[in-house]
C-alpha cells in the first residue's frame, strides 16, 4: 500500500517487531501498511466512529490481512485491554484530543513500549502533556505533505529533559536537530506573525494594545529558535 508523505512519517516511527494499535484508525493505512510490508506482526484497528471502522474492513479484506488485522468500534482505548499491543498510534486529530485521549487510557498507556503521535494542531499541549505526565519524547521529525506541516513523534515512559517554553512551542529535539523542515515553519510562523503586528500596530484599543503584547512575545520566542537553527546559540 502507498502512504501519504505524512502517514509514512508516522509509519516509519513504529519499532519494527511490535504489536500496533492504530487510535483512530480512519481508512485503516497505516496498520495494512505495518503488516503488509512486514514491520509489525500484528494490529488492532480502532475508530470511535462505525464509518471509518467499515471502510478499514473494505482495505483490509481487499489486501488479505484479516488474519493479522483486528478492528474495534473504541473511544480512545476503551477497548483496548492493558498489555495486548506495544505500540499505540494516534494521528490526525488535534492536541487536546489527542491529550484527552492518553489521559483517559491510562492504564493501557502505562503498559506500552512506545507511542507514536501526530497531532494536527496544539503540538505544544501534546508536548506538555507528556512533559508532565512522565512521558519521554525520544524523537521528533517535521514534514510537509500538500503544503501543510505535521509533526511526528516518538514517546516512551520516562523522566524527560526540562524544558522551556520554545521547547513546547517548537520541538526541543526538532530544534537541537536544526531541523530543516522547522527551519521553514519558522520562517513561515514569523512573517505571519509580522503583517498580524503591521495591522494590528495601526488600532490604539486596549485590545489591540493586549494583541501587540502577545505577537511581540511570540517574535522574541519564533527570533530566538531562528538564531539557535542558524548559528546554533
């Protein structure tokens, strides 16, 4: 099976060799994909939705992995018992589901080897999340697929590194990695930033005066990740 640039990225994070569940699963790719090539024995399908979790039984049958792919109708990991896979993906929904998700699942998460994760927005709560919850993020990767930027990242139990506030915002291995694909939502993030203040300077309401505050901050933060990308500060 052909992955999307971005369902690769979240495929390639998964150690070979570990029993996969997929948390919203949608079309089920990613666990046809893992079995399919070989890189995982087994996987457990899983969509809240009954949709998504038909049309994964479609692909699966279609690629004659019915033996190696079971599917679930789960919120989260409701249905998902402790100890019956070793890697949890959830990709494609936004960071404070995805936190909603870890949180409610506890008892499962505590149980797995690793997790892979791609939120679509609110990476820097995902980030905190872990951070706070005694979870390691040991690698971090930045793509774009159809011009849109996603992160990846691969997460184990553990005491994590501390971190600042560009950490969370930015990706603290992304910036020690001087990632290429950050570089460019850096630079991407910060004129964005720049017309927002341009308009925004022009309005004296205190509302306006409040907004200006937080785009200088976020220009200080989005300058100072700039500098540490090039020269390495």
């Amino acid at each position: 099976m052909k992955l999307s640039d971005r369902l690769q990225a979240v495929a390639s994070f998964v150690t070979p060799g570990l029993r996969v569940a997929d948390i919203g699963t949608d079309h089920g790719y990613i666990p046809i994909y893992l079995t399919e090539q070989g890189i995982v024995p087994y996987a457990i399908a899983m969509d809240i939705n009954k949709g998504p979790i038909l049309r994964a039984q479609e692909n699966i049958k279609e690629n004659g992995l019915e033996k190696l792919i079971e599917t679930r109708l789960s919120n989260g990991f409701d249905k998902l018992e402790p100890g019956e896979a070793d890697c949890a993906v959830i990709a494609g929904m936004g960071g404070e589901l995805i936190t909603k998700i870890l949180d409610n699942g506890r008892n499962v998460t505590d149980e797995l080897k690793e997790l892979v994760l791609s939120p679509h927005s609110e990476v820097w709560l995902v980030r905190k999340y872990l951070h706070n919850n005694d979870f390691k993020i040991i690698d971090e990767k930045m793509i774009i697929d159809e011009d849109k930027f996603y992160t990846i990242m691969k997460v184990v139990k553990g005491i994590d590194d501390i971190y600042s506030e560009e950490d969370y915002m930015y990706g603290k291995i992304l910036i020690e990695k001087k990632d290429e694909v950050l570089m460019k939502y850096i630079y991407k993030e910060y004129n964005k930033v720049e017309k927002i203040f341009e308009n925004i300077s022009k309005n004296g309401t205190d509302n306006a005066k409040s907004r200006i505050a937080e785009l200088e901050k976020e220009k200080k933060m989005l300058t100072n990740v700039m500098n540490k990308l090039e020269n390495g500060d």
